[in-house]
C-alpha cells in the first residue's frame, strides 16, 4: 500500500471555462434516394436522361427533351411549327424586360401550354428557334463567371418549361452574328439535320409555320409600341413558311401593319423600274495618269467597283484593309504613280481631313485627283457587308472578309462629310449601287440577312 499522500487534480487556468465541444450538426443531403439508386444502376439499364445539350462551331446552343411517350410522326412530309422563346412562349414573371434568373419566368399567356401539345398530338413537329445574344459559348476568362451565370440561367429556364410541357420538343438558340442568328437559316438548317429531313419533299412548307415576336409591326395609339425588328417576319420569309405573331396565333388578334428598313426584293425592283437614262455609265479613264479616290461606307460596294470597271482599265488599288496603314497606302500609290500607273484609293475615306492627305499627295506628285462617291444607305451598305461575310466564295467573298460590328457603318456615318470640288477633285462621279451576278448570287442577295 502506498505511503503516498492523495493529491486532488485541480484544473488548470488554460482549462477554466471551456465547454465541451458542441456537438456537429448532421447536414441535411441534397442528393435523393433516386439519384443514388441511379448512381448504382448499370449503364444498360439507367433511365435516359431527359433534357440533353450540345454546343455546334462555339455559337448554335441545341437543347432536346424527350418525353416519356415517344409520338410517332405520320406518314409522309412532315408538318413543323417553330415558336420563338421570349416574349412568344414565355415572359418574365417579375415584370421586367428581362427575367432576372432561371425561376423568373410565366406563359406569355395561359393557352401556350395548351396549344402546344395539340399542334404535337396532330403530328407536328415543335421546336424552338430564339436569338439569344446575351449567351457566350465561347470561353473568356474576364467574363467567365457573368458568362456561366446566363447560361445556366438560360438552360435552368428552358428545361423547366420544357418539363412543363413533357413533350418531346427541341431548342435552338442562336448567339453569336453569324449564319445561325434569325433572319438567317442556319439554325433552320440545323433542325432538318437533326430530324433527318434534308430531303427536298421532306417538310410540309405549306402548312408549316413560325411564331414570333419581331415582325415588324408599327406602334398603336394607345401605347403599344414597335417591334424591336422584322427579324422573325424575314425568318420565316427565309424559310418559306407562314408567320403569325404571338397575338396573332394565340388571342386570333388581327394582323397589324409592319415595315421592312430594307427589302432586297424591293430594291432590286426599284432599280429596274428606273429608266434606261437613269442607268449607270461604266467608269471612263479621262487622264493618262491620275488618282481616284474612292468615298462610300462599308458595303457599299467599293471594292466590286473597282474589280469590275477600273481594274480592267490597269489602274493599280491600295487598300488600307490589306496594308494596315495609311502611310503605307501612301507610300504605294507613290510608287504606282512615279511608274506611270494610275491608282485607285479603295478606302471609305469620309471626312475632308482624311482625303485632304490624298489631295496633297496629288499636287506633290503633280497629277490630277478625282472623287468616285458611293451612294449607297447604311442599310444596304449592313446587307451587303452580311452576304459577302456569311457567303465566303470567289464570287461573293475574294478577300474572305469577316461581318463589321455596327460600329463600322454608324462611325462612317458620324463622320462623313459629302465631298466637294474646292476639296480639289477634278471632278466626282456619284455611283448608285447595281446588284451584278449570276441568278444563284441574286437568290442569296435577295433574302433577308438582317
């Protein structure tokens, strides 16, 4: 037996006070017991997943619900009604322009869901077809998180309405100035792949047709405003189906009134109903050496000018597209005129300080300088830069140019200024655009790319 005292354990400073640690609080799990049951299940036998997406050239984003009960289509060509998405099949529940997330949303009007399961019980085939600018499928690092953001919105959103509905129904959505985006077909084009109906017989035009929004329409007394655009109006104009705007098709409202700001048709139209005095003259060579300088917008058919009536006449072209700067379009106009070639200024060339540089460079090298003015509008000029970018070719597109940003048609516009003879021009030959090309090249000049 121990001799030694007791000794009590007091505890210490460092332990006063301390309560024993809180117990953890089990959190409450996200996952349900049918996702982990399908976790578990083999491949073979899961259950497919009901809303799919993919990602076509970083631009056309395509979403695919597949009901639970297959419709099979009937036999022979196959009818299609295509819808837009905002402000036609939806709008935002809050109110706003905009929905703000994925959960702010409701029917345009209550008898969308309704309608759109009768036109698939008939046979049709429903889809989807909205521009949706605001969405970037292409990756950048300054904007990723803002980026990821609308597009989880974006998907959020269409997979509830498309859960709502339940029917097997497809969407495309444009989001880039490409061939993809409405008036364009890109995205029309898409769809027949997809449901294999290439085929020239394949789809029923006829009783096809597009709801939308943008058609145009001229505001109403009483505060009903513009269409934002013609452009779901030009889509289905593209496509060659009927078009009906949501008050249209939904409420059986009357049609109203809408405008086009550009139709090629009846432009070519106007151009051949001029008289034959009022055709343009090919461009005529007066001087053994001089410049030309070219003033016009982008589009406005400059370039096509030159290829067609002064190049044949062995004038030389400086472009400051191709050589990057002024000075060194100065440089090469100098070089053409002290060989004793005339030279052409293929540039817009819109204000009287940036053709007074050529002006001067005339009298130094002591040759006469004329003005070949383009008159072209803007949005001709917009149309024309729109089919040479998205229809690269040797005829169409030589130099492969890429689509301007507006910003290249409202910056000539600010800038420009008419030029005058006091400028000194010997002269300045106005040029109305002519359309010139095969009948292939007049049918995709003619629709509407907008």
């Amino acid at each position: 037996m121990s001799d030694r005292p007791a000794i009590s354990k007091r505890p210490s400073s460092n332990d006063r006070g301390v309560s024993p640690p809180p117990a953890k609080r089990k959190q409450q799990s996200t996952t349900t017991s049918k996702a982990v049951a399908n976790f578990f299940t083999p491949a073979s036998k899961k259950e497919p997943e009901k809303m799919t997406w993919r990602i076509v050239n970083e631009s056309l984003l395509i979403g695919r619900y597949n009901a639970a009960a297959q419709l099979i289509p009937k036999a022979g060509r196959r009818k299609i009604a295509a819808f837009d998405f905002d402000s036609t099949l939806i709008t935002p529940a809050s109110g706003k322009r905009f929905g703000r997330d994925a959960t702010d949303w409701k029917w345009w009007h209550s008898s969308v869901p309704g309608k759109l399961r009768s036109l698939h019980d008939d046979g049709y085939l429903v889809a989807v077809v909205s521009n949706q600018g605001g969405i970037s499928l292409k990756p950048n690092p300054k904007t990723v998180k803002s980026d990821q953001k609308r597009l989880a919105d974006f998907k959020g959103k269409v997979s509830a309405v498309f859960t709502q509905l339940d029917l097997s129904i497809s969407v495309y959505a444009a989001t880039a100035r490409d061939g993809y985006r409405k008036p364009r077909t890109g995205m029309w084009q898409e769809l027949l792949e997809d449901y294999d109906l290439e085929a020239a017989d394949a789809v029923d035009l006829e009783n096809s047709f597009f709801v939308g929004d943008a058609g145009g329409r001229e505001a109403v007394t009483g505060g009903v405003p513009k269409d934002h655009s013609c452009g779901d109006r030009d889509f289905a104009a593209n496509v060659g189906i009927a078009f009906h705007t949501p008050e249209e098709y939904f409420l059986q409202e009357s049609v109203r009134p809408f405008v086009r700001e550009f139709d090629p048709t009846v432009f070519l139209d106007e151009v051949a109903a001029k008289p034959e005095s009022a055709t343009q003259k090919p461009f005529e060579n007066t001087n053994p050496v001089d410049i030309v300088l070219f003033v016009g917008s982008p589009g406005a058919g400059k370039s096509s000018f030159y290829w067609r009536h002064l190049q044949p006449l062995g004038y030389g072209r400086v472009n400051q597209d191709i050589l990057k700067s002024r000075e060194k379009c100065l440089q090469a106009a100098t070089a053409f005129i002290q060989e004793g070639t005339s030279v052409v200024v293929d540039n817009t060339n819109a204000d009287p300080d940036t053709r007074a540089h050529w002006t001067a460079l005339a009298k130094k090298l002591n040759v006469p300088i004329r003005c070949v003015l383009f008159t072209a509008s803007p949005k001709l000029c917009e149309h024309n830069d729109t089919v040479r970018a998205l229809n690269v070719g040797p005829e169409t597109n030589p130099e492969s140019r890429q689509i301007l940003p507006k910003l290249a048609f409202t910056g000539y516009a600010s800038r420009y200024r008419e030029p005058q003879d006091a400028e000194g021009f010997q002269d300045i030959v106005k040029v109305d655009f002519q359309f010139e090309g095969n009948d292939e090249q007049k049918r995709l000049w003619s629709r509407y790319w907008l």
